[in-house]
C-alpha cells in the first residue's frame, strides 16, 4: 500500500517538474541593451516609386534599391 503511494507520488513529480512547472522567465531588456535586428534594420528607399523597405528585402542593380521585381524592370 506505502509502495503504491509512493510511487503515484513520483509519477505526480515527475509529470508536474517536466509539463507543468513554467521554465524562469528571462531577465528584461534595459535601456542599455541593443535593441533587435528587426528594429534595427536599414531601410531604403526605392527608385522608381519611392517606397522605403529594408536593405536585405530590397534588390540592388547598379548601385540603386528597388523594392520589388516590378519596380527593377520598370
């Protein structure tokens, strides 16, 4: 009777500390901190119609931006 409670209890354990028990939250980020590449990422603005995109969506044919294909065969 003691083994079989014991070992409901263990499993009762085991299942709570890997599904249920939350992992640590991170630290916050400070002011100090580098923000994320996303919101740090160069924007351009297209050629032909004038819109801003990023840098690496972007396609570059001599030196000038162009946001989309449309644009670079206009």
């Amino acid at each position: 009777m003691i083994q079989e409670l014991l070992l409901i209890v263990v499993v009762i354990g085991i299942v709570y500390f890997m599904f249920i028990k939350k992992k640590p939250l991170a630290k916050k980020k400070t002011k100090s901190e580098p923000k994320s590449k996303e919101l740090s990422e160069e924007l351009v603005e297209c050629v032909a119609c004038g819109t801003y995109s990023s840098a690496s969506d972007s396609f570059l044919k001599a030196g000038q931006y162009y946001c989309s294909r449309e644009c670079l065969e206009k």
